[in-house]
C-alpha cells in the first residue's frame, strides 16, 4: 500500500467519524426528552453539646508613659523580661507576646510617649495561672487585659465527631418522616452540608486595666461552650414509589 492510498483510506474513515454529527442527527438528539428531574426537600437536624472549657486564657500588659520614647519602650521591655522568665518557669504553661505598640500623646504644654505589650498565657491548669497572673499583677507591674476560657481543638473535634453522628441520624429521621408526610415511601440523599460552631454562654472576666498592685487575687470560674453541628440536605424522592391511598 502506497502513502497515496494510506491517505485516502484516512480521509474515508474521517468522514464515516463524522457522519454522525449532520442536522439531521443532531435535531433527532435534541428532541430525545430530558430526564424528569425527581422532586426533593431540604432537610436539617442539628446536634448541641454544652462542653466543658479546659482552657484558661489571660491577657496582661506592660506600659509606660514618658517623654522620651526611648525610656518608655525601655521600662516596658524590662518589664516584660521579667514577666517572660517567671511566666516560662511555670509549668504547663503557653507564653506568647502580642500588641507591642508605641504612639505620642500631645498635651498642652508637651508631648509624652505611650508605649505598651500585650503578654498572653494559655494553659489547662488554672489554679497555677490564676497564681501566676495574681503574681505579675501585684509584683510584676503587669495589668490583666482579660481573662476567658475555650474548649481545646482536641476537645473540640471530638465533641464534633460524636455530633456530627448525633446530627446524621437526626437527619435520616427527619428526612423519613416529611418523605412520608408528602406521600412517598422511599427517598435518597442528594447534596448535603454538615457544618459547626462555639458558643460561649458564659460571661468571660475582665478586669479594669488600672487595676492596683495590690489587689486580691482573681477569683474564676470557667463555665462550658455550646458546639453546634448542622446537617443540611436534600431526600429525593423516589417518583416510582408513593405510598397507598
């Protein structure tokens, strides 16, 4: 066979490839009739848990007020030094720093400088950080911006675990139920959202940021957090299925 009669075997079967896509095809395609859409009702059931939060969360800052800006941002490095090394000492205990600001306060007769950090402390065990803030607060020269509490992410994800079943199951029932209710007695799952969410019912404390030296130490409580899980969903009923009149 010669590339002469290679080339016209080709451009044959091309054509027969193409023969299927004429007008006359295509109209016969376009009247073919959809697939009935099956008829569907959206769903939800929600699961909530009161959890107990195992985290304290404490909030301190170290300030300073003077018209030089550079011993004002030295007194509030010192301070903070010092907060740093006794808060690392302590077991248990996670110790971050945040905020470090600095801005100029105009007066009337001069201009000072303001200059501050925030020193956040996170642990489980709250006696020792109740101790520890009572401690930078009265001997440290620290104010506590606040005090919260939360739920760890360990504590979380298996509060929503066990939820999200909880939900799930709620959902089944749900959906089994208003499928009968429009008179079909079978139905499956389409699309479906399963979503989450905190809510602190509990006041958190907070205390003024003036708060003296000499204060007592800070009495807490630490409360629960609501974890929320929704399903959403579609049941598609089943139109060959309705239930006996």
């Amino acid at each position: 066979m010669n590339a002469r009669t290679c080339r016209q075997l080709l451009a044959g079967a091309m054509v027969g490839v193409l023969l299927p896509l004429t007008p006359a095809s295509a109209q016969a395609l376009a009247a073919t009739p959809p697939t009935p859409t099956l008829p569907a009702i959206t769903v939800s059931a929600t699961a909530i848990a009161s959890v107990a939060n195992d985290r304290m969360v404490a909030t301190m800052r170290s300030e300073s007020d003077n018209p030089d800006p550079a011993i004002a941002a030295s007194a509030v490095n010192a301070r903070m030094a010092k907060a740093l090394a006794r808060a690392r000492a302590v077991k248990g205990i996670e110790v971050s720093t945040l905020g470090y600001t600095t801005w100029q306060v105009f007066q009337k007769s001069e201009s000072r400088w303001h200059a501050g950090q925030t020193l956040q402390l996170v642990s489980a065990d709250f006696t020792a950080l109740s101790a520890l803030v009572s401690s930078l607060q009265a001997e440290g020269g620290l104010t506590v911006s606040g005090i919260n509490f939360m739920v760890s992410d360990g504590a979380r994800r298996q509060a929503e675990e066990d939820l999200t079943q909880q939900a799930i199951a709620a959902w089944h029932a749900r959906a089994q139920a208003a499928a009968r209710g429009f008179g079909y007695e079978s139905w499956h799952l389409g699309q479906a959202t399963v979503q989450s969410d905190s809510v602190r019912p509990q006041p958190m404390f907070r205390a003024a940021g003036a708060m003296a030296a000499s204060a007592a130490p800070i009495a807490t409580e630490a409360g629960n957090t609501d974890v929320t899980v929704t399903v959403t969903g579609e049941a598609l009923l089943d139109a060959q299925k309705p239930l006996p009149r």
